[in-house]
C-alpha cells in the first residue's frame, strides 16, 4: 500500500478512527461515520474508493473482529469493492435506529459543539453519514447543500457563498467550503478585522 504523498496544499482530513467491530463500533451510524471517514481521508489524496489500492486503505484502518471480517471478506470469491466491504460489514451490526431519529440527528448539527465552532471536516462527515443512514433519495443533494450552508461557521459562510451557483453539487459545496477554510495564512492574523477567520480553520 503506497503512503499519501505530503502537500500542504491538500485538504487537511481528519485521520480516520480505528474501527474493532466491537461494542460502539457495532453501531450503524459508527460504521457509516467510519467509511465516509476513510472515504474523505483516502480522496484528500487522490485515491477514490474505485481505485486498486484503495480497497487496502480500509484494511489498515481495521482492528481485531473488523480486521477478521475484512481478512475473511478479502479472501473470499469474486471482485472485491468498497461498496462490498460496507455491505458486508453492515451485516455484522445491529439493526438501524429509526429514521425518525436519523432525521432529527440531521437537523440538528449546529455551528458550534460544546460552545466551539465546530471544523467544517467534521460537520460534512457527521451530515455524510446521517444521510448515508437514511434511506436512498430520502434527502436530495439540494437539501444536502443547505443542510451544509446552515451547519457552516457565519463567516466561512460568508466567503463560501460568492463561488457557488444552483448548479454547484454537494461535494462542490465541500470542496469550496474546505478551499476557503485553508486560504487563511498566518499574515492574515495579523491583519485587523480577519484574525476572526481562525474560529473556522482546521
């Protein structure tokens, strides 16, 4: 498996949880958060889901019962996928919680968590996997995208909104929200009036 390649100019992804197949990790929503986790980390550098070697990112990032779950997924028949080793997975875990609660979880991610305003990396995970957890059309991408917008920091909302149009899809939206998240240098803070950037920067 070959190692990221360093830039400071790639997204600065949230390096993806371990996941044991165990206890918490038997949740569904754990085991959507850690593939959209794994999914956002791997894509910061280039690698999708399609790729050869991405299948084995997601082996590195598994530990005990999941480790013996991927190994014997992998030594199975046929083509092995991502898509595959979700399905698979999602096999070994309890049944979903309600829609209902899904949905309220969805409407209720917030700016700020504990009083702090929250990394836009974790928000687009968090709402990635609320809906990943729903049914399929349940939320359409529009309503992806607002979600996003109103779950964004004020301010990185502000510089978010001049670069999109009706026609930007929700992995735009990301892409543009992180873009502007890390054009913010260190001059800035000492700049009056943009220091106030640094509530929204990784």
């Amino acid at each position: 498996m070959s190692v990221p390649p360093d830039g400071t100019s790639r997204p600065k992804w949230p390096a993806p949880f371990f996941h044991s197949g165990e206890g918490k990790d038997q949740d569904p929503l754990r085991i959507n958060s850690w593939f959209n986790t794994v999914h956002r980390y791997i894509s910061s550098f280039g690698i999708q889901d399609t790729d050869q070697e991405a299948f084995q990112y997601y082996r590195a990032y598994c530990r005990e019962k999941a480790l013996e779950k991927f190994t014997q997924y992998d030594n199975s028949q046929g083509a092995k996928t991502v898509n595959g080793l979700k399905r698979k997975f999602e096999g070994y875990f309890l049944p979903c919680p309600s829609t209902d609660t899904i949905h309220e979880q969805w409407l209720a991610v917030k700016p700020t968590t504990n009083g702090k305003t929250a990394q836009i990396t974790d928000t687009v995970i968090t709402l990635e996997t609320l809906r990943d957890s729903l049914p399929p059309g349940t939320i359409s991408d529009y309503s992806a995208k607002q979600r996003l917008l109103d779950a964004m920091d004020i301010k990185l909302k502000r510089d978010v909104k001049p670069h999109i149009s009706s026609d930007t899809s929700f992995d735009e939206l990301v892409e543009i929200a992180v873009k502007e998240m890390l054009s913010f240098t260190p001059q800035d803070s000492m700049v009056p009036g943009i220091n106030t950037r640094m509530q929204y920067r990784m």
